[in-house]
C-alpha cells in the first residue's frame, strides 16, 4: 500500500491491474484479520487484532476516495499518508503481541 501512495506509483498501462492486486490482497488480509479476531484467546489480542482491523479499513477508505475522480489532491493525499502510518504503528504492535515496537 505505501509503495502505491508514490508519485507516479498508478500511472501506465497496467495501473488498474496493480491496484487491483492491492485490493485482492487487502482483502485476504481483512479476511486473516476477522479470523484472527475470533480466535483471539484473550481481549489484548482480540482488541489488537480489531485495531489493525480498523486501521486497515481506515486505509482502504482513504486510498478509495483518492482514486476517484475528485479525490485526488493534496489534502486527500495527507490523508492517506497519515492513515497509512496508522495502520503500520498497529500492524507492528500486533505482531509484537502488545509489548511496545522498538
């Protein structure tokens, strides 16, 4: 996801097939995520496995709306930037199973 928010990272002939392998693997992701929730055996883990969840989710929202027509703008772009580094703040907190990423 971060290597699409660079410049020129969607522009060429193939542009809609990458962003659509960003989609499909996002969607595995999401799906990984949920099932992960479920058997979460206690509620750190069940809640870090919902934040990354929501994080994820966030990020999708923000690169959707930047893709259409209006949204692509500077402001749209910050937007994505930030929900981004969101998303991997709770991505490295989840795989260090709630202890604070060095």
């Amino acid at each position: 996801m971060s290597v699409a928010e660079t410049p020129g990272a969607f522009v060429g002939p193939d542009a809609a097939a990458r962003w659509s392998d960003i989609q499909v693997r996002a969607d595995s992701l999401a799906q990984t995520l949920y099932a992960l929730r479920e058997r979460a055996a206690d509620d750190s883990e069940r809640m870090r496995a919902t934040e990354l969840l929501t994080a994820l989710q966030a990020v999708r929202s923000a690169m959707d709306a930047e893709r259409a027509p209006t949204g692509a703008g500077p402001g749209q772009a910050q937007v994505v930037r930030g929900r981004l580094a969101d998303f991997e703040t709770a991505l490295r907190a989840f795989r260090a199973g709630g202890q604070p990423a060095p």
